[in-house]
C-alpha cells in the first residue's frame, strides 16, 4: 500500500503490525498532517466479529481526551475496508527504552502511565493489554498509551475468540488467564508488571514456554526486584507488592491510589538528593555553644527580624488554609471537582421516554415510558428490578419530573399534544390522582429546599419575552422574578428548567443570548432579588438541565461544546470561581433534559442515549425495495440535514470526523466525497434544483448562518449576517433562499434571500419552522404557533405573501418537525410512530385522509427526502438507545 491514496490520504510507510491490526504512517492531504492509519488485516475482514472488535477499539478510544493517550480522529471506510485515524507519534515504543537507568525517569514514564489509565477507567474503558509495545514515548520524553484494541467498554458488547486467550500472555492478570471477569484491577496487574521491567529489564513472571509462564502468574510469587537493583527503595516494593497481588481484592482498587504512591515515592527521591547537598553546608558551619557569645546589635537587629518573618509565616499559612479551605479545590490545577472519577450504575427499564429523576434519599426514581405514542409514567426502587406503574397510558407529553423535598411527591408538567403550553401537576410519590397547580409552563418546574416556592419557566410569545417565575407552592401568588426579551432567552431545545441551590438562596438556570455569536451558558439568579450573573465568560453551544453538586459550590449541567459535532456532556461550573470542567467524554447523548441528584449530592441520574443511523434508499418509496447505502454507526449520517442533486447524488450530513460535515455519495452508495472540512460545522443542505449550487447552514463564527457553494464543495459564501439564520431551502426556480431566522425581535420568522446575497425579505410574521417548499413554488408548509392559543399547529403559506393558506393537524404520534412534501405537490409525508416503530405517513392536503407510505417493523427515521424526480425517497434510518444510569462520585 506504500506510495498509494485511500480517500484523502497518502500511505507513507508501515509502522507496524499486530493481531488487530496494521498500522500505516500517512499524509492528510486535507489538513496537511501526519496522522497513522489502522486496518484491519486482509484476512479477519470477512469475519463480522473482528469488524465489531476493530470499531469498539476506536469507539472506546474515542471516548478518552487526555495527553497520554493516542487520540483517535475519526473511523473511515474506503473500497470496502474501514480504518481509524489516529495522533502519529514521532517516537519508539517503551520496549526500546528499557531498561531505564535512572530512577526519576522510571517514575515520570510510571505516573504518565498510571494518569493514562486513570482517565480511561473514569470512563468506563479497561484497556486489557498495557505492555511496552502499546505504550509509546514520544520526541518530547511524553507517554503516549496506544492500542485499546482489546479494551472492553463497561456494559458494551462481549466478545471471545474460540480457543484463544485475549490479550498478551507475560502481562496479562491472574483472573484474565484463568477466563474470569477482567476490570479496572487487570489492568494495575499489568501496569505492575510494565512497571517491574522498567525498573529491572526482566519480568517478575518468567517460564520457558505458555504453560510456565501461564503456571508462574497465576501460582508464584514475583521474583524479587532487588535481585537486579539492590538500591531499590522500600516503597517502591510496597507499589510492587500491591499492584502484583494474586487477588483482585488485595491489589490497589483505583489506579489513582497507585499514582499517588508513585507521586509520593518520586518527591521522596527528591528529597533525598536535596537533603543531602544542605547536609553538605551544614558541616562547613561552626558550631557555638548557648551563651558563650553576647548577644550582638546586628544580632539583635536579626532576631527582631526574625520575629517578623514568623509573623508574616504565621499570616501568610493563615491565608494558605482559608485558600485551601475555600478555593484551592475550583483551582485549574487543583484537579479537585465533583464526579472527577464516578461508578455508573445502569438501571433497566422498559424503554424509557427520556425523562426520569431520582428521589432525594437515591431510593426511587421515576421515568416516562412511550409505547406507540402513548405515555405512562413508572417508579422503581434503585436496589430492585421491579416496577410500579403510577400514571397510565395517556396521550400527554412529559417534559420532566421532579420530586418534593421530603421524597413523597413528585412534580410534573404534561402537555397536550400539539400544544406549546403545559401545566404542573403533582401525584404522591405511590400513585393517585394528579391534582393541578400551575398553567402555562414551558419547563420542569422545581420545589425550593424549604418547600415554600416553585420555580418555573414561562414564554410570552406576543411580547417575545422568557420569564423565570416562581409561585407559592399551592400555584398561587405567581411572579416574575427575572425575564428575558430579544435576543437573549431562557427556553432552549429541551426545555430546560431551574434548579434550587441547597440554601434556597440561588437558582440556577439554563440561558441562551444571539447577540454578537450565539450561545448558552449558566446563570446564576437571587432568590430574593432577581439579581443575575454568570461565573464564567466561557460560551457553550447548548446548555441543558442543571443539578447543584459539591455542597451547594456549583452546579452539574449538560452542554456542548462550540463547533466540535460532539454530543452534548456533563460539565461542571464552580459558581465562585467559574472554573468549568468537562465530566464526561463519550459518544453518548445527554442532552435529554433529564438530570437530577440526590440530596447528600453523591450521586447522579443521567439519560444516556445513543443513536446509530445508516442511509437507505427506496425505489417510490417502497420499503420492500430499500437497500442500504452507507454502513450504520453512530456518526448520524444524515440527521441533520439530507437532500438530493439533479443527477442522482446524496448530500448529507455526518460527523464522522468529529465534526459537522456535508458530504456526497451515488445512489450506489460509491463515490463517497466529503464537500465542507472546516472546523465550523455545516448541515441542513438544500441543492437547488438546476444542481449548480448548495444552500446550507454553517457556524462560521458560532452563529448560524445561511451560506452557499457550487456543488462540488467550492466556492463557499456567507449570504446571512443576523443572530441567526438557518434551515435554508432553495426555491424550485433557483431564485429564491428560503430560511427561518431569529432576527425579528427573537422571534423565528420565515424571511427570503435572493441567490448569491442581498437584502433578506421577510416573508410570515407568524412563529413559525420551516418544512420546505412545494415542487412548484407556490406554497410553504410550516409548523406554525398560534400566538392567541399558544397552540402548534401544521400550516401551508403562500410563499409570496406568507398568508396562511390551510392549517391542520397530524396525529398525536406524529412528529412535528419531520414533515416535507410528496412529489406531486398534492399532500404531505411525515414520520408517524406506531407500537415504537417509525415510518412515514402521507396526508392528502385536499381531503386530509392520510395512509402509510412506509411498512418497517422495527427502528427509527432520523431524515428523509424526495429526489428531484421524485422516483425515489432518501431515508435515514437507524436504532435509538435511552437507559437511565446513575453516576456515584468516587472521590
């Protein structure tokens, strides 16, 4: 493969080879970088197991973001053969480096080791094969640890190899030997013995074939390392002694245990050298016994100040503890923050909705399920498996609960279908009758600690105003507290609502602004006064739910990050001193509006969610006939914005390079080319429909923005300059952009552009999103928010005067975002959910009666759309994943 191009990169030479793998040094012509590629050898790619082995390696890697591990770009599939992009490391292999002769350096490579391994088990990733040829040490003297091949993901899927052993045999653990159950401790074995041959260049394991080796592992003890370094300090056999333990149960339980042994023993040896070269000085000093000399002025004048220096000792360590006391722990460097390290706990359930919360005891907890568009509402106990339904099946949605400060009720907001307005209801904590206390809610609304006050979120849509109200807690005495009007809002995606701070003194609350770029970030509110802050000028893209944590200090959220494609996380915000950290770092999704803590604030209730999606084509849109044309991952190829060229050609969205991308591919599923590889983001494409050009939505500056291309990917324009405009779609006679934009006193308008730039033309004064327009031009369908009624409605405008032409409404299980027109411009489809399952529905315009288009028995539709002829439908398809998990801090 040397000296050829696979997609945009040119192999340089081949770096190495192993049983998972080979791995290829190469140039990306794109971004002009070294990077190393990984295939799986030729002759495991027919065997399905290895390809699922090959991605959980990038998938378990790709979770992890620390300097001492190897990251991992992105996964890729070229003529068949799929490959990960990983960091190039210009440097050898621990193997060339030992044995190491000097002390410090085996403890600085030990403890970059050992922070690697910290980071990868906080996230649930056991690496299964540490030894020197998987660690690298780069040109800077830097631990690089590589090669999670053999990594298993906790509650991920188990994989064997029939008559082998996984992993490599002289490193591997007693209990991995033997076929036992491998966690985090196997992993410190292994380390242990890596650190044993720094340390000394033999193995504290040895036997002249497998089975003597496997024998000595599991039956005898190491050899001793003073055998080869008799200077070998005491500690250091202590650290041996206790990562090399027979028994899962004697060795250290946390590798950060062991990393602070190896810190500990490193400032040890440096004391040692230290302290000798001030013995040195001492000696040349003479020694004067009491009394014998007067006391001298100059003396005098020393002592006088050395009492002042005590003094000022004595102030300035004063200062040192109410700074450790409060604040070293919000130090950048501290390394202190909750849920720095956390044990999940995943709960089974019955396909939950995505809303759930924890009683304040960590006992219960509560959660929506959907079965074919038809909510109930559950409880279980956290240590049993069973559970008790307390609210029926009913065709409300639930935006969130929230239990009372003493665990007996639980709060929630239900809203009628079609409707943008909910109320609050509270139900005892053991089923009842749901009794009403507030209208008019646009978020989970929460009891303050006292039990005194709600907390809630309101939208006044005709005054274009956000509002945190609160109330008394029978829903009476409603007020304002604070608002927001333009273009800064409170109600998100999600909608998101505040949290109580343990005094009841501050609420913490989700707050979003379009001025300058937009973005979200934490606000901080006075109980009493409404006076605001935010601790920190850093910006996210997203801010969801918050949960106050570390005795009332700051709070946990879920966010994502500018630009990066990335899922949204959980963070942490110091609320004193705006230090944020990021909690998680995986594939999965948290951006659900669920999430809540217990009260002794230890543990967390997430809804971790995945979503993995393939594009699938079908003939007329038969779903008998559909084939697959992209492989199913979770890159969500698609679902963010899919439409067709003229010539038969998919432009879609992915973010299989860590980042929001618009690409092209044949109805072959071939050719695949990536259009856009800025570190912006783009999506939503809208191809015009002579194929020339593209319209799309970019966040060249954070900020959403209409832009266009020519459709090979060149030539890219910004047309839209306001807070944010988006959704494009290009009007069938190539002349007019279509957008939805925020720019109207922060309400979502639809307005126009010409093509190729100019003065935007307001088209509906209405609050309305855009679902596209009809093959001739004329009209453009819209969800539509009645600003009387508060209700949301499906609408058809004249796309010249934004007159509503026709409003109606889709059935409660419908979504109300994936809607677009047939080819023949007479009626509507739109995903439908029915028992679970998703497929696409058509609704006449002129006789609203409605059929179903699409006939799948199982997954979820994430996109779709027509191609210019209308002879076949694009679908994005895929497997939707929801399980409540709860996170214990550990530290």
């Amino acid at each position: 493969m040397i000296g050829t191009t696979i997609s945009h990169y040119t192999i340089l030479e081949k770096l190495g080879e192993g049983g998972m793998g080979v791995v290829y040094k190469a140039q990306d012509t794109k971004l002009d970088r070294l990077v190393a590629l990984k295939f799986l050898p030729h002759h495991l790619t027919s065997e399905e197991t290895e390809r699922v082995r090959f991605l959980q390696e990038a998938r378990a890697a790709a979770t992890l973001n620390h300097p001492n591990i190897c990251t991992i770009h992105g996964i890729e599939e070229e003529a068949g053969q799929q490959f990960i992009e990983m960091e190039f490391v210009n440097g050898v292999t621990l193997r060339n480096k030992i044995p190491i002769e000097k002390s410090d350096a085996v403890l600085g490579y030990a403890i970059q080791i050992g922070e690697a391994l910290e980071e990868a088990h906080a996230k649930g990733v056991v690496h299964r094969d540490i030894k020197p040829e998987n660690i690298m040490v780069n040109e800077k003297n830097q631990i690089k640890v590589m090669d999670f091949g053999l990594a298993k993901l906790k509650n991920s899927l188990k994989l064997t190899r029939t008559s082998s052993t996984v992993g490599t045999l002289a490193y591997m653990a007693p209990e991995q030997i033997q076929g036992d159950e491998v966690d985090t401790r196997s992993d410190i074995f292994s380390f242990g013995i890596v650190l044993f041959e720094m340390w000394s260049g033999k193995l504290p394991f040895r036997g002249e074939h497998e089975a003597a080796m496997m024998y000595s592992i599991v039956n005898e003890e190491p050899d001793s390392i003073q055998t080869y370094r008799p200077e070998t300090p005491t500690e250091l056999l202590h650290i041996l002694g206790r990562a090399l333990e027979k028994d899962p149960a004697d060795r250290y339980q946390r590798v950060s245990d062991m990393v602070i042994d190896l810190r500990r023993l490193r400032k040890q040896s440096t004391k040692v050298t230290r302290s000798g070269e001030y013995k040195t000085r001492a000696d040349q000093q003479v020694s004067v016994p009491d009394g014998t000399l007067p006391a001298s002025p100059k003396l005098k004048l020393h002592k006088r100040t050395l009492s002042i220096v005590r003094v000022s000792a004595v102030l300035l360590f004063a200062v040192f503890l109410i700074w450790k006391l409060y604040f070293s722990g919000n130090s950048p460097d501290s390394g202190r923050y909750p849920f720095q390290s956390f044990q999940p706990q995943r709960l089974s359930t019955d396909a939950p909705a995505g809303l759930a919360s924890i009683s304040p005891d960590g006992k219960y907890v509560i959660y929506a399920v959907d079965n074919g568009g038809r909510q109930s509402v559950w409880m279980r106990q956290v240590s049993a498996v069973s559970s008790v339904q307390i609210l029926p099946p009913d065709t409300l949605d639930y935006t969130g609960f929230s239990f009372s400060p003493d665990g007996n009720d639980v709060y929630f907001v239900a809203y009628s279908r079609n409707e943008s307005r909910g109320a609050l209801y509270v139900v005892p904590v053991l089923g009842g009758t749901p009794r009403k206390i507030l209208r008019d809610i646009q978020s989970v609304a929460e009891v303050s600690p006292d039990g005194t006050e709600i907390a809630f979120l309101r939208s006044y849509e005709a005054q274009g105003e956000e509002a945190l109200m609160l109330s008394d807690a029978d829903g009476s005495h409603e007020r304002k507290l604070v608002s927001r009007t333009g273009e800064e809002y409170f109600l998100g995606e999600n909608y998101e609502g505040p949290s109580w701070s343990p005094d009841g003194k501050t609420i913490a609350v989700a707050c979003g602004s379009t001025i300058g770029k937009i973005h979200m970030n934490v606000l901080f509110v006075d109980a009493s006064t409404g006076a605001c802050r935010f601790a920190t000028s850093k910006r996210w893209d997203y801010v969801g739910r918050t949960a106050w944590a570390d005795n009332g200090k700051g709070v946990v959220f879920q966010a994502s990050e500018y630009l990066t494609g990335a899922s949204g996380q959980l963070w942490y915000l110091d609320a004193r001193s705006g230090y944020s950290h990021q909690i998680t770092s995986d594939l999965a999704e948290y951006n659900n509006g669920s999430l809540d803590i217990t009260a002794n604030q230890s543990t967390l209730l997430v809804i971790q969610g995945g979503l993995s999606t393939a594009i699938e084509l079908l003939p007329g849109g038969d779903s008998r006939r559909s084939r697959r044309i992209t492989t199913r991952n979770a890159f969500k190829e698609g679902i963010s914005g899919i439409d067709w060229s003229p010539d038969g050609k998919i432009i879609f969205s992915s973010v299989v390079n860590g980042n929001a991308d618009l690409w092209s591919i044949d109805g072959e599923g071939k050719n695949r080319r990536q259009l856009t590889s800025t570190a912006y983001g783009e999506y939503t494409p809208s191809v015009s429909w002579d194929g020339r050009f593209i319209a799309y939505t970019s966040r060249g500056d954070t900020t959403p923005h209409t832009w266009m291309m020519n459709i090979d990917g060149s030539d890219m324009k910004q047309l839209t300059f306001g807070p944010d405009d988006y959704f494009p779609h290009v009007s069938p006679d190539n002349k007019w952009i279509y957008c939805d934009s925020y720019r109207d006193r922060g309400r979502r308008n639809l307005w126009k552009i010409p093509v190729g730039g100019g003065d935007l033309v307001k088209v509906s004064n209405d609050y309305v999103s855009t679902h596209g327009i009809s093959p001739d031009g004329r009209l453009v369908a819209v969800r539509l928010v009645q600003t009387a009624t508060g209700k949301s409605v499906q609408a058809i405008l004249d796309a010249e005067t934004g007159k509503v032409v026709k409003t109606f409404t889709l059935p409660l299980s419908a979504s109300q975002q994936l809607i677009e027109w047939m080819p023949d411009g007479k009626s509507l489809c739109y995903v439908n959910a029915k028992a679970n399952v998703e497929n696409i529905d058509v609704i006449s315009l002129e006789t609203l009666k409605q059929y179903q288009l699409t006939h799948f028995d199982s997954g979820i539709i994430g996109n779709f759309a027509w191609s210019k002829d209308g002879k076949e439908l694009a679908i994005v398809r895929g497997e939707m994943t929801r399980d409540i998990v709860l996170l214990t801090d550990t530290k």
